[in-house]
C-alpha cells in the first residue's frame, strides 16, 4: 500500500518511491502483527545502503522514529532494541561507506541522515524528542572510526567532516536536554551506553553539565551494570551460566566512562557522596557475588569455562571503576579529605578480599591497575588511619577463621592469602595486642600445621614482614613487648629450621636465617634492647647444624649440597658478617672447625670454604676493621695447613 504525497510532503521533502519502500514506510508506520523490531531492523539494514534518492534516506529515517515498536510518547523502549538500533546504524553507515560506486554519494547519504534526525528534533521542544535520536547518532558516530581503516581520504571529505562536527554537536545537546525529562531506567541506561560508546568524543563540558543534571549518573552505571537485570543481576548471571546480557556486552566502554565521569565532577562534595553510594554498592555486590558462587560449589577446574570468562570480565570491570576512584582520590585532592578517602579505601579493599578467590585463580601479575588501587587504598589507610587498618585485620581474622579456612575450599582459602598479604603490609603499624595476639598468633599455628603451600609461605612472610621492620625500626622497646618479640623470634627460628627440607626450600630457609639474624644483629631496635639476643639466636642456629641428621636431599632444592647438615652450616656462613665485632673470630673458628671441617664429601667441603671466604670479603667490604681481622685469620690457617 503507497503511502499519498500529502503523507510524505508534511515533512518537507519530496521523495521517489518503490513498491518495496511504500511498503517498509508503512510498516514502521502502522505494523501488521507479523512485524516485529528484529524484522523492522533487517528491512533498514538491507534497504539503507541500496536507496538510490538521498530525499528516500531522510523519509526512511523519519519515518523510523516514528516506528512505535520503538519510540512512543510514553518514553517507552525495551534497552535490547535500542542498543540494537545502535548496532544497526552502525552496519548501514560503515557499509555505505564501503560502497565504491554508489548513486546517491556517502556524503549525501549521511547528510540525509542528519536532516532527518534534525527534523524529528525541530517537531517539538528538543527535550521531548532527543532520546528517540541518541541511538541512531550514537550508531552513526562509532561508524565513523572504521573509514579511517577503509578509505581515510575519500571525496567530499570536508562535507562529511561537518556532517560529523554536526552529529557530535547534536549529540551533546541531546543528552543535556534530555535530562529535563523524567527518564525511565531503561531510558537512562540506553544513554549511558550510547556515552560509552562515543565518549572520547563528547566534551568534558558536555559531560559536568550532565552530572549537574544528574549527579548519581555514576551509581545509575554500577546498578546497570552489577545489579540491574541487563548486567551482572547481582551475580545470578554467572551462576546461571548466561552470556546474554546488553551491560557486559558493552562493559569496557561503560567501565572507562565511569572512571570518566568521576574526572570531570562540577561538585568535588557531590562525587564524595556519589562514589561512597558507588562504592556501598559495589561490597555489597562482591559479597552477594562471593556467596552465590560459593552455595553453587564453582571450581577452579576449569578456568577458561564461560562461568569463569564471566567472573573475569566482573573482576576486570570492577578494578576498572576502582582504578577511576583511586585517580580521583589523587587528582581532586580528597587526601585533604581523610575521612572519605579511609572510607573509600576500607570498602575496596573489602570488596577486593571477597573476590580474592577471582584475583588469584587469574593472578594480578602485571595488572597495574590492580596494583594501583591496592596499593593506593592500602597506602592511603597506613597513612591516615592506621586505627581502621587495625580494625579491618582483626575483623576479617574473626571472620575469616583462618585455621579453619586454610584447610577449606579455594574460595576460603584466596580469603585467606588476602589477608595474610594485608597483614604483612599492615603489620609495622598495627597496634601491638593486634599484632601479637591476632596476626602472629594465627600466624604461628598457620606456620605449625599448613594445610597448604601457599599458605605456608604467605604465613612466613607475614613473621618475616615484622622482623624485617625491627632491622631499623625506632619502636619504643618496653619489657613485656621485649619478651614477646625475644618468644617470638626463638620459637619461630625453631619451627623454620625444622621445616628445612620437608616443607622449606634452601633458598626459602636461607631467608628465613638472614631476616632473623638481621633482626637481632648490632643497629636493630633488638640488639640494642637485650644484645645477649644475638649471640643467642646464632647459637640456636649452630647447634641446629651440630644436631641435625645428615639426610640426602633432592638436588633442585639446594646449588651446592647434597646433605641437611653442610647446608644448613652455608646458611649460618652467610650471615657471619652479622655477627658483633668482638665474636667474630670466635665464631669463625668455631664454625670451620665443628661444621666445615669434619664434611666428608669434598665437592660440600669446598662449597663450604668458598662460602666461609666470600663472607669475609662482604664483612670486608661493609665492616673493613672486622673484614681485615678475619683476613688474616683465615691466612694464618691457610699458613698452619700448608
């Protein structure tokens, strides 16, 4: 059925029809109950680039923004079908752009476009018709990144330029003024798409007068995407093993406009309050996320699965938007704001312990955005409010029961690394109750019944974390703190050296030997407390290596030494130089007579000299008086035996 010249006249253009057009102009018109919006998007998608009357484009154009399977004066419009609008729109002008010999030119075309979408806007006050636009210019203006890639200087290249320069200015002003209008969610999501798409080119002005209009459009995006149906649904999508979803198809682009929009807030107290709403938001999501995932017993069997693609994409999501508020917390200065710079970093750092299981199943080497907002929220808490720090080590220590968790499923566990990792960095300002009773006490049964290598390790380090802070600490030195860190440091040293070779490394025992001895040795805030400390812990270590069995061990685990006893006497000659100036040649002599000289095996006995030899050239270097005193030791003996 032809639509009369009256019908296409009213909109000012005159046009050349064809049965076939006629017929798609009344479909968007007035569809039959076999049309529907997929059907209406492949008519445009075949017709568009074949029209040959740019006069046909813009009636086409008009004609489909009046479609009320897609726009109505209700503001009513499904979310799929816009952002499928975009895509369509996309499709048209990329492939009429391609077209090499076409009868209505590309700049014609794409002008036609406009006209139309300047028509619709020119019918009414702007605000009432601007959403209905963004999809089609949002499509329009993505387009316009692929003809660099297929022709970058076509003809008529100014005229598509301004064509473009056009577009873009629409756009904006669209946005803005469609915020006067009370807009659905689904309306307001399909704005923050169509942003995202295309916001390397709107202007930050464009974009502060848009948060002055709505100055939560940053929250409206983390509920859209972690929390509506169209996103994440608060995790159900994951644990439903569903990739249909419209926010996480787009959720790079909506990801970097969140860490945008944050940029360029009008208000800095109006963003504090917003991203503290984003932030509640986004730990309450991780912990719903964290127990849905564990009630549907996911594993890490299979890390590549679409499950566990989808948990990527939420953690790599989720770190992007933290990355925007830990620049935010630099660049607007809100350090001056301790209160919510704390509270923000308190909440990311919680949220960053409930998806630890999603960090550590994909490991966070060499992702630097991870890093960054670790470490900015970490910093931030240790330098201005160590009280929270405290706080958040003991509340997830109570939470977490890390004895139990350490034997429990990977998800408990990744909990538990996190924290120990947490601990470690926190633990030089943590209050002394909180560091003893809870982090080196858990620690220390952690240590003695390691349900895991991991956490072994992570358990180690954490000890080793505070005794490297007693090397140079200024911490006042008081008696029962004196008694707790001399228990602590005996009773740890012991435990260490007896999980040499079964559950310890050469290289690991090696550490563990020298934070020790470093830790107690003359400059440490221990020595100069109880400077018998020292002589102590390295006869501990001596008799250690007088008492051990000389089982064989696996020739990976150690470089040189092929037996328990030679290599735990390398690791006692490695930090010799340690040793005070007055007992240094005792120790020497005691330690080649009773450990290097009765070796049997030549290949350890020379292993060992090499070593005795190189640690007089260190003690040399750093202490010369000490280094010259066991020089000429060393060749008074070399004098005896010859």
């Amino acid at each position: 059925m032809s639509l009369s010249g009256t019908e296409k006249l009213k909109y000012g253009i005159g046009a050349q029809g064809s049965p076939e057009l006629d017929y798609l102009f009344k479909q968007l018109i007035q569809p039959d109950a076999s049309t529907d919006p997929e059907k209406i998007l492949s008519y445009l998608a075949y017709y568009y680039p074949r029209i040959k009357n740019a006069a046909n484009v813009q009636l086409l154009t008009q004609y489909f923004l009046q479609c009320p399977l897609f726009f109505n004066d209700g503001q009513v419009i499904e979310l799929r079908w816009a952002v499928r609008t975009i895509d369509c729109f996309r499709y048209v002008v990329e492939k009429k752009y391609q077209v090499s010999e076409p009868t209505v030119p590309f700049y014609s075309f794409y002008r036609s476009i406009f006209a139309a979408v300047r028509n619709v806007l020119c019918s009414g006050p702007i605000f009432m018709n601007s959403w209905k636009v963004c999809p089609i210019i949002a499509g329009c203006l993505i387009a316009e990144a692929s003809r660099d890639t297929h022709d970058p200087y076509p003809r008529y290249l100014e005229a598509i330029r301004e064509a473009d320069s056009k577009f873009l200015e629409t756009f904006e002003r669209c946005l803005v003024s469609s915020q006067s209008l009370w807009l659905g969610k689904d309306l307001i999501y399909m704005e923050l798409i169509c942003l995202s798409c295309v916001q390397d080119q709107v202007s930050e002005r464009t974009l502060a007068q848009i948060l002055r209009l709505i100055p939560d459009l940053p929250l409206d995006l983390v509920v859209f995407v972690f929390n509506s149906p169209y996103g994440f649904d608060n995790g159900r999508l994951i644990t439903a093993k569903s990739t249909n979803s419209i926010a996480v198809s787009y959720l790079s682009g909506l990801s970097r406009l969140f860490c945008t929009l944050l940029s360029v807030y009008p208000d800095q107290m109006t963003a504090i309050k917003c991203i503290d709403s984003c932030l509640n938001h986004c730990r309450n999501y991780c912990v719903s996320l964290f127990d849905l995932v564990h009630s549907a017993h996911i594993t890490q069997a299979n890390t590549n699965s679409p499950t566990w693609k989808l948990l990527k994409q939420n953690f790599f999501a989720l770190i992007s938007m933290f990355e925007g508020v830990a620049r935010f917390i630099y660049q607007q200065g809100t350090f001056k704001d301790a209160k919510s710079c704390c509270g923000f970093s308190r909440r990311m750092l919680d949220s960053l312990l409930y998806t630890s299981f999603i960090s550590d199943a994909i490991g966070t080497g060499g992702f630097d955005a991870y890093t960054f907002v670790y470490n900015v929220s970490l910093d931030c808490l240790k330098n201005m409010d160590a009280h929270a720090a405290g706080l958040l080590v003991q509340t997830w220590a109570e939470s977490l029961r890390p004895i139990d968790a350490s034997a429990s499923d990977f998800m408990a566990r990744s909990k538990l690394l996190f924290w120990l990792n947490f601990s470690e960095s926190c633990i030089g300002i943590l209050p002394r109750e909180i560091r003893f009773d809870t982090v080196l006490a858990i620690v220390r049964q952690l240590i003695e019944n390691p349900a895991s290598q991991e956490v072994l390790e992570g358990s180690h380090s954490v000890v080793l974390g505070y005794f490297e802070l007693l090397q140079d600490s200024n911490e006042a030195s008081t008696s029962s703190w004196l008694q707790q860190t001399k228990k602590t440091v005996y009773e740890y040293l012991q435990i260490a050296l007896r999980q040499f070779p079964s559950k310890l490394s050469f290289r690991q025992t090696s550490v563990v030997v020298d934070t020790v001895a470093r830790a107690v040795s003359p400059g440490s805030v221990l020595y100069d407390a109880d400077k018998t400390l020292c002589d102590g812990i390295f006869l501990l270590i001596f008799r250690e290596c007088m008492h051990s069995s000389n089982e064989h061990l696996e020739e990976q685990k150690t470089a040189h030494f092929k037996h328990r006893q030679p290599a735990l006497a390398a690791m006692l000659i490695q930090v010799t130089p340690l040793i005070p100036d007055a007992a240094y040649i005792g120790w020497m002599q005691k330690i080649k007579s009773s450990l290097v000289d009765p070796v049997v095996n030549n290949e350890e006995k020379q292993a060992l000299l090499d070593k005795l030899w190189d640690s007089i050239l260190v003690a040399n270097k750093h202490f010369p008086d000490k280094g010259s005193a066991a020089i000429r030791w060393w060749y008074r003996g070399e004098e005896a035996r010859l």
